[in-house]
C-alpha cells in the first residue's frame, strides 16, 4: 500500500516542469500576439476614418467651389499638415514622402523638411466642416520629441492640387483601398486619392437593399421569421418584417458579407420595432456591433470596420422579445464613413443588374 501511495503522490520531475513552463510561454505568447492584432486592427481603423475624413472635406470642397480645391497660404510646399496647434516644430519633422522628384515609393526623406503648418488651409477647410482630430502616432521618427500622438495625416499638393492624403499605418500592407507609399515590413506609409466630386463613385453593395420584390439574399437565424411588409416603409414600397424569437436572443437575419479581406467597409440600415427593444446591427467580418434601442420610428443605425473574414451582416433583437421590427434601406459601402442611403433608384444611381436584385452605383454623397 505505502508504494502504491509514493507512486501516485510523487511531485513533478524536472522534464516535466520544462514541458508545462514551455506550454504556458507558448499560450502566453499566442494570447499576447491575438491582443496586439486586435489593437494594431482598432489604431488602423480610427486612422483610416481620419484619413476618409480629411479627403472627403476636400472633396466637398470641390463640389461647392466648381471644381476648384483650397490654395495652402504656403507656396513652394508639397506636404501640408492636416490640423491645427502643433506643437513645436512637430509638423515641420515630417518630410516629403514621395522624395523630391514625386515619385511614389521613395520614402520618407531625412534632408530637410517639407511640411508646413497652413493656417489658411485649414480655415478654408473648416468652411466647409468640421476638422477631424489628430491621430495616434505609432513611427519613432515621425512623432515630436516627447510626445504621444502625432500630428495626424498629411495632404501633397501638386500643381495647386491635392493629389493624396496619407498617413502612417501600423503593419507590412496598408488596408484596402489605400496606396502603399513606403513601408519597412513594420509600419506602412498609406496614401488615399483625392478626387473632386464628380469623379468620386461608391457602390452599395447589398443586392437587395429595399425589399421591393423579395427576401432574396436574407436569412433568418435563431428561431426568427421574416416576410415582406408594406405596413412600414423607410423607402419606396416595402420593407422587411422580422418575428423575433420570443425564446432566443440574438434572434434576427443575416446576409452574406461580399467585398475583400483588409478593405474598409460602412453597414447601415433603417430599423423600426413595434414597440421599444434593442435592435443589435452587427458585421462580424468587420469585428464591430453596436446596439440601440428603436422604438415606433424609423431609426438609421450603422457600423464601420475593416473586413477580417467572410462571416454575415446582422440585424437582429439582442433579447429574447418576440416583438416585430422592421428593416429598410440597408446599405454597404466599401468606405470608412456612413453615407446617405441610395440604390438604382436614386437619382444619379444605377443597378448593376436586375432593378432591385443587384448592387448599384452612383456618386458619393
């Protein structure tokens, strides 16, 4: 009996001490680098909406002055700096990141600064909205001395002309829809087009946004119904009517997320519930979700991230209600702001195929 005891009650030799110290390391080192994908993704995709925000104020400077795009108060400078209040000398520490000849790819120069400060370029800017916040920094050699957000993005003009925005990007690729100027495998420079308004298109990308005809393309999911209604209606004739599970949460419908990997992308619909509960509008492939509570009223509610996966859209009651609601106007966009809803049947839009069966183009809103 005693050897039977000192058997089963021996501690853990050596050996076997290393094998579960080099499991736990591996474990820890997993966790470690899953948390800094999370981080570097939620840092890119604030920076990406900066970015999205600062050409589209150019842009809808263009579209209110026929065409013509801000002058920098600054002449003979091709890199200005998107913001106000610097701190000192922080702007004037970035450099020409397409070189002195303006060929893309040269990288960052370390000759002699080329970004200024341009006070009448933001006053003319703001006239037509609000300047977006700078964003974080995340390059050592771009941030000022001692501090912990840079400056934020960057506009090159070229001939009197904003050609890009750009702006540093953690990671060896920029995201979707982006240019790579320079990177070192660690950090990117990426670059956004701008153009004036009437050379700017996006696309909705739900092949039936409005349920005019059908359900075609939605699914119900966790014990919920769905049907076609012309009770209510956010657009047109028809919307869709969604019978939650009155014994299951997160009850709803979902439909199949198209687009690319690493690309930015904006999802929104129009929602409306019989009586007030938590409509959950979720895009997974976007690692993003957000809840609000809707009540007899048609409420717009919509979610921006970069597209990780090929995993649904949701739209669907958080809680186990049972109570109705009602879908409309849904929309997905492969930009990194919301935009005003519109299908083939917008004016100035198009369907790509069958009229309220197919994705649709038109100018940005």
């Amino acid at each position: 009996m005693y050897a039977i005891y000192k058997k089963y009650n021996r501690g853990f030799t050596i050996v076997e001490l290393v094998i579960v110290i080099v499991v736990i390391a591996i474990l820890a080192t997993i966790a470690t680098v899953s948390y800094n994908g999370v981080q570097r993704n939620a840092l890119n995709a604030h920076k990406l909406s900066a970015l999205a925000d600062w050409r589209d104020l150019f842009q809808i400077y263009s579209s209110k002055h026929g065409g013509k795009f801000p002058i920098p108060g600054s002449p003979g400078a091709r890199e200005y700096c998107l913001g106000r209040d610097f701190k000192y000398d922080a702007c004037w520490n970035v450099y020409d990141v397409y070189g002195a000849t303006g060929v893309k790819g040269s990288g960052p120069k370390t000759d002699e600064p080329v970004a200024y400060e341009d006070s009448s370029l933001m006053d003319q800017l703001g006239s037509v909205g609000s300047l977006p916040k700078p964003s974080t920094c995340i390059v050592a050699w771009y941030c000022p001395v001692g501090a912990s957000d840079g400056v934020g993005p960057m506009v090159s003009y070229r001939a009197d002309k904003p050609t890009v925005v750009w702006d540093f990007f953690l990671g060896g690729r920029c995201p979707g829809g982006l240019d790579t100027i320079w990177t070192d495998g660690n950090a990117s420079t990426c670059a956004l087009r701008v153009t004036t308004a009437a050379e700017t298109t996006i696309s909705n990308l739900i092949s039936n946004p409005s349920f005019e005809t059908s359900t075609s393309g939605w699914s119900t999911f966790n014990g919920a119904t769905m049907a076609l209604s012309n009770t209510q209606k956010a657009n047109r004739n028809n919307s869709l009517k969604v019978v939650p599970s009155s014994s299951q949460v997160y009850s709803g419908v979902s439909y199949v997320t198209p687009g690319s990997i690493g690309s930015s992308y904006t999802f929104s619909a129009y929602v409306y519930s019989q009586s007030p509960q938590a409509i959950n509008l979720a895009a997974d492939a976007l690692a993003v979700n957000t809840a609000k509570t809707i009540g007899p009223s048609w409420t717009y509610i919509y979610v921006t991230g970069i597209k990780q996966s090929n995993a649904p859209l949701y739209v669907r009651a958080r809680d186990a209600t049972g109570v109705p609601f009602f879908i409309d106007a849904v929309m997905l966009t492969e930009t990194a702001t919301a935009s005003s809803y519109a299908d083939g049947n917008t004016p100035g839009w198009k369907w790509n195929g069958t009229p309220d069966g197919s994705t649709s183009t038109g100018p940005a809103q």
